[in-house]
C-alpha cells in the first residue's frame, strides 16, 4: 500500500505485505544466531527494571499527592488523581452542548409539535399563451406553496406565506395536518418582500380540524448566529408536507430576485441556510431547534454549480409587514385614495449603474395633486409609503390599497440635491380616486 504526501492511492505493491519503510533481509538464507546470555538472564534484567521502575513513580505519585492534599484539600486531591490516571486518548469535556446543536440529527420531536401549523397551499390560476397559429388561448395552471398559521381571531385564522404563492390565482386552496381542505382568500400582499397573507373562514372547518392545528410560535431572526441549526418543513413538490436540517450558512444576504413575468427585480436581505428548499416549500417555515419560526422559505440558488444554498425571510422583517396586512383591510373601490404621480421603477441594476436610490422614480407629479401639494417633485424617488418600504410601482400601489382617500400618511423619498441624494419625508393628504 502506498502513500504519497499524506494521499491514499489505491495502489497495492508486493503480495499483502506492508511497508514500513524499515528492510528486513536474510542473507544466504542462515538461520539467525543465538546471543549469549540466554533467556533466564535477559528475564532477570527485565524484573530489576521493573522494580525500580515502580518504586519510582510510586515515590513520586505518593509525594504529589501529599503535596495536592496540603495545598488544595481533600478533594482536590482525589480530583487530581482521577484526572492524573485519564487515559490521554480521551477528550475532556468541561462543557455542554448548546440547546441549538443538541438533538439535530432527530428533530422529531420539533416537528411533531410544529407541524400543525404548518400549511399546504394549491394556487389555480389561468395563463394566456400563443399557439403555434398565433391565437392566444387561455388555460388554468396549477401550482403549489406552503404556509404558516400565525394568527387566529373569532372569524379567520391567518396564514403567512410567499407573494409569489397566491399571486394571480383564481381559487385558493389550504390543506391543513389532518389533510382536510379549505377555500382561502387572499387578505393582503406586498410584493416587495414576497410576503402575503391568506385567510381560512373558521366557519369552513370542522371541529376536528380547529383542534387539530395551531398558531406557530415566532421566534427571533436577529439573535441566531451563524452555524445554529435550522429546520425546514414546507409542501415539497407538491407531494406534502416534508422536512430538511441543515444550519444558518449566512445572515443579512444580499439576494436580487427578478420577476419573470414584468422583469422587475427586487432586492432583500434574507437569511441562508443549506437545509434543502424546494419548490412547494415557498412560503413555508424555517425553524430553529426549539421549534419556533426564524424565517420564512422564499428563494432557492438554482444552478448546476451550486449545493445547498436556500433563503429564508427573516421572521423580524416579516413580522411588522404580516401584522399590518392581518389588522387592515383593503379598502373598497369606492374609497380609493389618490396621489396624484407617475413613476416608473428604479431597480437594481439601474441603481448600480446610475448611482441612484432604488425606489419609484417620479417623472410626472400633476398640478394640484395630494402628491405636489405635500411638496413632492418630479425627479424624486419613493422609497417608502405608509411605514412600508416600496421599491416598485406595483409596491406603492400594494400600499396604497389598504388607504382611504382623506387619510394622511407619512412619503420617504430622496431628492438630488448637490450632486447627491438627500432623505427627506413629507405627510400627504390622499385625495379620492374616484
């Protein structure tokens, strides 16, 4: 067997003999020479050795441990003979494994306890596409995403998932752990950070069901450390609901998505984890090891190059944006409000190549609208609404579904102001759409 620089080469030499490196040879094949002495008086150098062996170390173990039995007690003494006697092979522990590592390669008992509050969700939808005639026909697609229930009130439970779950259906469809079904209706989104929330009429559920889920337990994003262990559990492929480990590989990710079907790109810190998402667990939960919700699934790196590289929304930066869409309604038609602007988005790559904010560029204010009255001017670039950050037109508008026309509400923006942008924030009055 030969080994080169530290490398196992698989290579064999000779006929299972072993080389060490040390030769043995026998010269015209003479048998070996006896030495004088013999046995009995080689056996009797190695029985004086001993002896002086053990009354040395006998010596010399007897005096530390008076010396240990002087200087530091009765107790420390024994410890020290314990600890004296380890066998050197033996790696010493002096202390626990954290909470977070314990239990990772059996998580059981985290998912028996989580599972009722995770959800899978069935998108309908229809798509218009061309035949080879050049006609457009439509037909209905389907698609599958997960969920978490994180909210519950005397009418609906509520049920946080991805925006690009539930975008553009036509019916919605929520399979609970005891698999029963239920019609949901989508209760807000905001396609900025690919959060949306669907609600399931209590009404529309057995007894059985209502007892048999329950709202997740929400953790905090902002206090996990690189290497804890992760969890995930979403509706893989569609086949149900499935569960993955693995650890948090990165925080704060910088991660640009873009939308295929409008080519905007939206970009979000998310956290990275290489427990395996895969398409169905969109919208599910990233737990960590005491089970609660540290994120929410989202994006996997797809590539042939690429292993174990998923991404999850932090459950701190989704918490605030899931509350407001459960607590306000989208309001009627009727009350739409106005402001008065057109824009066009700033994305990504147009933010690195021109140096300018991500947000809705406005190139058109109109005369004695809320948005110009309040001060705003063409040339300026939204980046908030409301207290909720817009990167996309189709953002603010999300954001402006859930105001009145009367209503008041805080516009971030930055303006070019000597040859950079400065933040400033003004208060409109929406006016009414109608």
């Amino acid at each position: 067997m030969d080994y080169n620089n530290n490398s196992y080469n698989g290579q064999y030499s000779g006929s299972d003999s072993y080389n060490t490196g040390t030769q043995y040879t026998a010269s015209n094949n003479e048998p070996p020479k006896k030495k004088k002495g013999g046995f009995g008086k080689t056996m009797a150098k190695c029985v004086a050795i001993a002896l002086t062996f053990g009354l040395v170390a006998g010596s010399a173990f007897c005096g530390t441990a008076s010396f240990w039995k002087n200087v530091l007690g009765d107790d420390q003494q024994s410890s020290s003979a314990v600890l004296s006697q380890t066998d050197s092979n033996v790696v010493k522990t002096n202390t626990t494994i954290p909470n977070s590592a314990q239990g990772l390669t059996d998580v059981s008992d985290v998912v028996e306890e989580v599972m009722p509050s995770i959800v899978a969700i069935t998108n309908m939808s229809e798509i218009t596409y061309r035949t080879w005639f050049g006609q457009s026909q439509t037909q209905q697609s389907e698609s599958c995403g997960s969920g978490i229930i994180v909210s519950q009130d005397d009418k609906n439970i509520y049920i946080a998932t991805n925006n690009h779950v539930v975008s553009d259906a036509t019916t919605l469809t929520v399979k609970f752990v005891d698999e029963s079904t239920a019609s949901a209706e989508v209760k807000g989104t905001n396609p900025g950070s690919d959060l949306a929330v669907v609600a399931v009429a209590l009404s529309d559920l057995s007894s059985d069901t209502i007892s048999a889920i329950h709202v997740a337990t929400l953790g905090d994003s902002d206090s996990l450390s690189v290497g804890e262990s992760a969890i995930a559990i979403g509706n893989a492929l569609g086949y149900g609901q499935s569960v993955t480990t693995g650890v948090i590989s990165a925080l704060n990710r910088e991660v640009t998505v873009t939308d295929e079907m409008s080519g905007t790109s939206v970009t979000n810190e998310l956290l990275q984890t290489d427990a395996a998402i895969n398409p169905g667990n969109s919208g599910g939960a990233l737990l960590n090891a005491k089970g609660e919700v540290i994120g929410i699934n989202s994006v996997k790196y797809s590539s042939t190059e690429v292993e174990g590289v998923g991404y999850a929304i932090p459950i701190n930066t989704a918490s605030p944006i899931i509350e407001k869409m459960i607590n306000r309604d989208v309001v009627d038609e009727s009350k739409s409000a106005y402001l008065g602007i057109n824009g066009v988005d700033v994305s990504n790559s147009v933010s690195q190549t021109y140096n300018m904010p991500e947000g809705v560029y406005l190139y058109k204010v109109n005369e004695n609208s809320p948005a110009e009255e309040a001060g705003l001017l063409a040339g300026d670039i939204i980046t908030s609404f409301d207290g909720t950050a817009v990167s996309t037109t189709k953002e603010l508008e999300s954001a402006m579904q859930y105001c009145a026309a009367g209503d008041t509400v805080e516009v971030v923006f930055q303006r070019a102001e000597n040859g950079a942008y400065q933040e400033k924030t003004v208060s409109v009055k929406l006016g009414s759409k109608n």
